[in-house]
C-alpha cells in the first residue's frame, strides 16, 4: 500500500482490504460448520465517491459525484451470493433498477417470507426484485432520467 500517495486513500485501501478479510473469514466459517449453501450474503454501497474530496473517489466513467442526479451518485457496485441463484446467473451484471428501498422486501422474497409484509400492514417503498435477480424477468427500464 506504500504505492498510494494519498494518506486518506491508503486508510481506505486497508479498510476494503480488512473488510475482504472479514467475508473470507465468515465465508470460512460458514463453509466449516455447512451452512455456506443455506445463506445470503449481500454486500452493498450507499452512494457514489465524493471525487472533489481531498480522499479523491472516483466514479468514472459515470459522471456526477454524491449528492448529485447524475449515475456517478447512486449507481454503485453490490453483490448477492446465494445458492438460489441459477448457476449460469452467477457473476453476472444486473441492469435493471434498483433501490435501497428494494432491499427490504427482495430479502423477505428470498426469504420465501413476502406474508409478513402483507400481515404486518406496512407500506413499503421499495420492489420485490428477487424475480429478477434471478432471471425470470427482464427489467428493462434502466432509465435513471425523469422524462
């Protein structure tokens, strides 16, 4: 890390790199003890990198930075690992939307546990998207602009 010359970006490059520590050592002990094939690990960001910040992110090649409308604020990298995600899906790239929002009920989907929303009585924001995640649909709006 000593090739970094930003003292922020080297804090930050230590950080992801104890974080990948941190689900190699999870993913370890899931495997050890089987229940690796029965979890869901879901990895997320927040927003874009704030590039005019003197820890200089970088959301190229989508233009915009936090806090703005443009794809380089919101459109970030996730993952979902699961073992009910189709083979041939697997390290593939989803373009459709999706929104923190969706999170909530895509787990419960996953979950195979959609009634507790419906008894509960909550109204939610966000979609279901677990369908998509696994292919059986095709969300073609992948338009982030209002019209």
């Amino acid at each position: 890390l000593s090739s970094i010359p930003n003292d922020e970006r080297r804090v930050y490059a230590t950080m992801t790199i104890l974080v990948d520590e941190a689900i190699s050592n999870m993913t370890s002990a899931l495997t050890t003890h089987g229940l690796y094939d029965d979890t869901f690990i879901i990895v997320a960001s927040d927003n874009g990198a704030n590039p005019m910040a003197s820890t200089a992110g970088s959301n190229y090649p989508l233009r915009g930075l936090k806090g703005y409308l443009f794809e380089g604020a919101f459109r970030v990298n996730a993952l979902v690992r699961s073992s009910l995600i189709p083979t041939e899906l697997r390290g593939s790239t989803f373009n459709g939307l999706f929104h923190v929002t969706d999170w909530l009920p895509t787990i419960l989907s996953m979950l195979n546990r959609t009634d507790y929303l419906s008894e509960s009585g909550l109204l939610l924001d966000g979609v279901d998207q677990w369908d998509a995640l696994l292919g059986r649909y095709t969300n073609t709006n992948t338009n982030t602009e209002s019209e």
